[in-house]
C-alpha cells in the first residue's frame, strides 16, 4: 500500500493543530500552509474532510482559523488514513472476494488479510500526540 498525500500531509496538518491544542488558539490555514509547505488550496480541501469528520472545528472572525475538536491523544494515524484513503487492503480480495476466482479458501488472502490487520492495529497504536515529540537520535 501506497499512502498518498492526502493522508500524509492530514497528519502533519493534526500535528500543526495540537501544538495550538492546550492554548486553543485558532491556527490559520496560511500558517499552516506556510510552515509545512502545503499548497493552500489543497490544504483547505483537507481541513474541509477533517471538519466533516468531526476532527477538526472551525473559529469565524478575525482571530479566526482552525483548531483540534478531538484531544490529539484520541486522534490515531489509523483513524487518519482510514478518512483519506478509505479502509484500504493490502489486496483487492480481502474485501471483495468476488474479484477473485480463488479467494473461497485462498491461503494468501488469509495471509494478506493478517497483514492489513497488523498495518492498521500498527497505525491505530500511533496518536497525532505521539507525532509531536522530536525523535530521539540517541540509539
């Protein structure tokens, strides 16, 4: 599976929003657009999908902008890929096994369900709170 930007470009704007999260400080889509580097009229269709799914609230007025409905700890990068991409298999089988002539009893879609399976528990572990800490080079 291939994310596309969608999916990654709504985590890093989730990411801008929790940093504004304790303060509840509206954040602009200029600004966003402006430190991640997010065209603006893509990144309003995105924050549009963010709204509609209850992720995201919108402030009018001057002050106005975006900010997180949801605390960025019940925010998942499952739940973000999962309203971007769609639940999205590894193979076209493990939903729709008429696709397939073999799917009835198929080793390998059990094989590729198990894996989808793991990518998005995997995904659902990670919270946009988690996403905000700088990595530790460290190791």
């Amino acid at each position: 599976m291939k994310l596309s930007t969608k999916s990654r470009y709504g985590a890093r704007i989730l990411v801008e929003l929790a940093k504004n999260h304790p303060t509840g400080i509206p954040i602009q889509v200029s600004e966003i657009s402006r430190r991640q580097g997010i065209p603006m009229k893509y990144l309003e269709q995105l924050v549009r999908l963010l709204r509609l799914a209850g992720i995201v609230r919108s402030v009018r007025g001057p002050k106005g902008g975006h900010v997180l409905n949801v605390p960025p700890d019940d925010i998942s990068l499952g739940r973000v890929v999962r309203l971007f991409e769609g639940q999205s298999e590894l193979v076209e089988c493990i939903s729709s096994p008429d696709t397939c002539i073999k799917a009835t009893g198929c080793r390998f879609r059990q094989a590729w369900k198990e894996a989808t399976d793991a990518l998005y528990a995997n995904l659902d572990k990670v919270k946009i709170a988690d996403l905000m800490e700088p990595l530790d080079h460290s190791d």
